[in-house]
C-alpha cells in the first residue's frame, strides 16, 4: 500500500490540528483514511496499526514519501521486526508521480470529505475516525468504481491510454486469486448487507456533528 498524509491546518502550519493519513492498495484501489492528532511518529504508527487490522487482505508493503511521520525509526522498527516482514520503501526526493496511486485520493477521500478547513479540536479525531473506518470506508470500497490504467503508449508528441472496466476495489478483491476463499466469503456477507443510500445518510449526519466543532475564526492565519 501507498502511505501519504493530509494537513487539516486551513491556511497556516502553525500550532496543533489534524491529519490525515491515507493508504492505497495499488493493485486494487482499496483505500482506508485515518486522523490523528498532529503527525508525530507514534500517533502516525498507531493508525496504521489500526488500518492494518482492518483489512480484508494481509499488508505485504509499504510505500511512502519522505515525510520525518513514515522516515523515522519507529516505523522502521515496526516493520522490520513483524511477523511476517513488511516492505518498506519510499519515493524518491521531489517524485510525486512515485506514490500516485494514494496521492490522487488526497482530494477524492479527504478533501472532497473534509474540505480545506483548519481542523485544530482534538475532540474531532474520534468523530472523525468513526466516519472513516466505517461508512466512508464501506462506501467508497464497495461502491464507488474507479479506473486502472491498462496501457499507455507515446505516438508522437502524444500520450494515449487505455483503461480497463470500472471496479470497485471490493469487485477487484473478489476476483483477485490472491485473496483466500474464506475472506473472499467474508466480503460478500458484508456487500450482501451493506445499503449506499444508508451509508450517504449516516455520513450527511456525522459530517453535521463533526462540523458542528469547527470554530470558523480557528481558519484565521495565526501570527507567529
């Protein structure tokens, strides 16, 4: 999976706000968004944790960028000392294009749900984490299709693409050989029980309460 993090600080960096810290499957597309409270390198572990345990498949790499919450020796711990190991890998130094996969959802799962606001209550983590762990999570993995690239060749001075069929990340894991027969039964209990129309609604209404909490002067710049 690819790694990236998302600041909630509305126009300033300055003091203590929310991240945001997505992953992707790039085979795929499965995506699981997590907040926590500034992104020092313990509470970053602690989601990730999280987010791994939550999976319907077992994480078998990690790819981040050059972030000091992914570089830093807690992680590097983590995921050497687990059983089984974790690859663990990064970007090169200024190659957005190395992590695309998680850096196109950036907008698509957090910014299209949260916006641009600074987000500096700590209260918001926990509503922020129910809503994505669950219903933004079972909406957007098994009902939302995505593209994938299929194949893309330069003729000329042009670029053209081919996609394959829109998926959703759940349609792909069902049809993976990779995924077991057990957890492949799994999801389709879960599918089979899920409702969109539900899940929009329940979302409609934790965003209501989460923004309820969001002070309109704490998008002021703050002066150092």
């Amino acid at each position: 999976m690819e790694a990236d993090t998302v600041a909630h600080c509305g126009n300033s960096l300055v003091g203590d706000f929310i991240w945001s810290l997505t992953l992707t499957d790039i085979h795929t597309g499965w995506t699981e968004c997590r907040a926590t409270w500034n992104n020092g390198a313990t509470g970053v572990i602690t989601q990730i944790k999280n987010i791994q345990a939550g999976l319907p498949f077992e994480l078998r790499g990690f790819d981040c960028d050059n972030d000091s919450e992914f570089l830093n020796h807690h992680l590097v711990r983590y995921f050497t000392d687990h059983k089984p190991r974790i690859k663990f890998t990064r970007s090169r130094p200024y190659k957005k294009n190395d992590n695309a996969h998680v850096e196109q959802k950036n907008w698509s799962y957090v910014r299209q749900l949260l916006g641009y606001d600074r987000l500096d209550n700590p209260q918001l983590v926990g509503l922020i984490n129910s809503l994505y762990s669950y219903q933004w999570s079972l909406l957007q993995n098994h009902f939302c299709p995505t593209l994938k690239l299929r194949e893309k060749k330069r003729i000329n001075s042009k670029y053209y693409k081919k996609y394959e069929t829109p998926k959703t990340p759940y349609q792909r894991l069902v049809e993976s050989p990779h995924l077991s027969e057990e957890s492949k039964s799994t999801l389709k209990k879960q599918h089979q029980s899920l409702d969109p129309f539900k899940l929009r609604r329940q979302i409609d209404r934790q965003l209501k309460a989460i923004f309820k909490l969001v002070s309109v002067t704490s998008n002021v710049r703050k002066r150092i």
